[in-house]
C-alpha cells in the first residue's frame, strides 16, 4: 500500500505512541511505501529543523534521514 503521510502525523509518530506511531512501525516494516513529492519533504524538513530546537534529546533529522530509502517519488 502506497500513502502520504501528513507532516503532523508523521511527527506525531515520532513523539507518541497511538495510530501515527502504528503507521509508523508499519512503514518501517514495508507494509506500507511512503508517496513524497519535493515540497512534501522540505516540509517534514522544516518541521522537524524547529521541533529540534525544543527537543534536542531526539535528532528528527536523523530518524527521518534512517526512513528516505523507503520513500517513493
């Protein structure tokens, strides 16, 4: 199954448990294929440059860097 998966949910899935972190575990598994077109990922991009400015515990941009092998454009 092939989804786009919304920057809130996708951020959501990294902070919490609960459906975005099922989708989530589900992509990392390759039960589902990511759909991203260029502006989609400057997005997730942005979000996650600002949400590691509060929360500098958890890189974002290395988690979502591990995920892009698993993207499709």
């Amino acid at each position: 199954m092939k989804i786009v998966l919304d920057t809130n949910v996708l951020m959501s899935g990294i902070f919490f448990t609960g459906p975005p972190d099922q989708i989530l575990q589900a992509w990392r598994d390759g039960a589902i294929r990511l759909v991203v077109c260029p502006e989609l990922l400057a997005e997730y991009r942005d979000v996650a440059v600002r949400l590691n400015r509060t929360y500098k515990a958890i890189d974002i941009l290395a988690l979502l860097d591990l995920r892009w092998g698993t993207v499709t454009y």
